[in-house]
C-alpha cells in the first residue's frame, strides 16, 4: 500500500487489524483494567483500537484525532471520536478510567504539553498507557528527508546518529532514550508501573514469508526477556495517576 498524504506529518494508523495491533491489544489490556471503564484513546487514527475495546471490553470510549479525515472513519465505529490537538484535550480533569496514547507523542507540537494534558484528563488511580517510537531501535521507521524531498519507508540508523544530525533527516519525528520518554511525566503527578521495550509484529513480512516471519518473532519475543529490549521497536510506558 501506497504511503498516504498525511504519512509524513502524522505517520501511517493501522488500515487493518493483524497479529501486531492484537499483541498490543493484549499488552494494554494486562496493564489496565478495561471492562466496563471509560476509555480515551487519545490520537485515535482511523479508530481501530476505540472500536476494538469498546467492543470486545464494554467500554466507554472517547476518542480524538487531529485529522479530520481520519476522525470521520473513526467515527463510524466510535460515534464519540472528535477533532482536537493532543496539546488542549477537550474535557475535565480527573474523568477517565485509562488513557492510551498509541504512536502518537512522536508526532504531537509540543509532547510535554501532550503529556500533561494525558495526567489532567486521568482520574486519580487511573492508568495511562504509552506507546512510542525507541531511538535504539535500528530503523527509523517515519521515512526520512533527503534534500527536501520526503522518502517513505525504514531507514538504517539514522537514530543513532547525533541529534544535529538525525533531525536534519527525520524533521518531522521524534524517537526516545527511555530517559527522555520517563522525563516528560517527572514532575507530574503519576508513578511509572511498568516501562519496557517491545519488538513490533512484522506482519507484512508474514503476509510474504510467513516461516521467517514466525522465526523472527520468536527470536525477538524472547529477547524482549531480555537486556536486548533494548533495540526494541517501542517503549511501552504504563503509569498510574497519583492523588492529588
């Protein structure tokens, strides 16, 4: 499939629901009770996880994006899907159960002010679930610019690179050290419950070759077990809403 125009701005939402997307499924229902409770998946794409967890856990869920586009498919699944900046969520404070924020951080303005916004809309006792991109990882899987010109794909090592350097490639996006991904919450009122890093599902590589595919990710499950988590895709960060 063809990059689409936003994928450079906003990177690409999950088009349909395979073994990766359900892996993550898992790992965010292990962190955070879902039935019943009411959800935000804040940065929603074209709804997939919304529509999922309302249905398969009875969830209130409460979606946004800041594509209209992409709220208009969401919506289809999630009636309750708005138009907003993850910087100015559009309701109270202390009112969700959990809040998920999948992929999305490394693409917001101003991701502190994201972060904050994530705290201020969690109840006390509450959990927020963070995926986001792992500078370690040795892609940089948002493409990549070379001489103005924007170039669609994963691209080797441009991560490891220094920041003056990487962020003349890759503008558009942001990666982390675990240290900079922990730094946005540290004065905030939450406590970190888990952070690891995780590989990702290598779905399209199974649509071709599924006997490797099978092979790799056992291989890079294991070493999720591992000190070479940290190579892995990306950093999974669950934390708990303290009380005021």
């Amino acid at each position: 499939m063809p990059p689409s125009e936003l994928a450079a701005l906003r990177g690409e939402p999950s088009y349909v629901w395979r073994s990766g997307q359900e892996r993550r499924l898992q790992m965010i229902a292990a962190a955070a009770n879902l039935h019943g409770a009411r959800v935000l998946v804040d940065g929603c794409g074209l709804g997939s996880y919304a529509a999922q967890i309302g249905a398969r856990f009875g969830a209130h869920v409460e979606a946004l994006d800041i594509e209209p586009a992409r709220v208009a498919i969401a919506r289809r699944q999630t009636p309750r899907a708005l138009v907003a900046a993850a910087e100015h969520l559009p309701y109270a404070s202390d009112v969700f159960d959990v809040v998920l924020s999948n992929e999305v951080l490394e693409h917001v303005r101003d991701d502190r002010a994201a972060a904050r916004e994530m705290v201020r809309v969690t109840k006390p006792g509450g959990t927020i679930i963070i995926f986001c991109p792992n500078r370690w990882y040795p892609f940089e899987t948002h493409g990549h610019y070379w001489r103005g010109v924007y170039h669609f794909g994963n691209t080797l090592l441009i991560n490891y690179l220094p920041d003056v350097w990487r962020n003349k490639l890759a503008p558009h996006v942001r990666a982390y050290t675990g240290r900079g991904i922990r730094r946005l919450f540290a004065d905030l009122p939450v406590r970190i419950l888990k952070h690891t890093r995780i590989f990702g599902g290598y779905d399209n590589i199974a649509q071709r070759a599924p006997a490797l595919a099978k092979l790799i990710r056992a291989v890079l499950y294991f070493a999720e077990r591992t000190p070479l988590r940290t190579l892995g895709l990306s950093h999974l960060l669950v934390l708990q809403k303290l009380p005021s």
